[in-house]
C-alpha cells in the first residue's frame, strides 16, 4: 500500500514548506517588532593572567635528603596529611575483613 503523501517527490515538497514559512513570517517584521537588546559585551583573554615560566633555584638531592631526614622523614609527612584531613564516620576503617559480611560480631 502506498501512501500519498508520503511519496518521496511529495514529502520533499512538505520539508521545504515547512521549513520556508517560519523564515518567511520573520522577514516580513519591522525593525520596531524586533527585540531591542541592551547589555554591553565585553571580553577577557584565558591568557590574560599568563605567567611566563620561570626556573626555580633547585638544592642538592643530598641536602633534600638531610633536611627531610631532620624533619622526621616520610612519617612525619603522613602524619601532618593525616591530621589536616577532616574526619567523618564513613572514612573509619572496618575492624575485620569479615566485618563487612556480618558473620563476625
């Protein structure tokens, strides 16, 4: 069964007519029915606050070393990341591994 109107040659024909009438309707406004737009524009560069770089003075590896030994070592970094991240009662560690399954009271 063929339909009519939804012949190829017939359903171009409808695409182009409704796709012209809307265009026509809005080129036949007068400059008084077009929205005024009042606001200013303006424009910021992402590359306004650009720092060019700049090569950082580097110290000795053995010298990083001796000062990170005085300081207390790696511990002493865990602990201050430790202590600067704020708790909740989710973050608390499970007590068992079988604490989570239930079977462990």
């Amino acid at each position: 069964m063929k339909i009519f109107w939804l012949s190829r040659t017939r359903s171009n024909r409808w695409l182009a007519a409704g796709l012209m009438v809307p265009s026509l309707a809005f080129s036949q406004m007068t400059e008084g029915d077009t929205a005024k737009v009042d606001y200013q524009l303006s424009y910021r560069s992402a590359l306004s606050g650009y720092e060019a770089y700049k090569e950082q003075s580097v110290q000795p590896w053995k010298a990083a070393n001796d000062k990170v030994g005085e300081i207390g070592g790696w511990r002493t970094y865990a602990k201050e990341m430790r202590q600067t991240v704020p708790t909740t009662g989710q973050d608390e560690p499970a007590q068992g591994h079988d604490a989570h399954h239930g079977s462990k009271q």
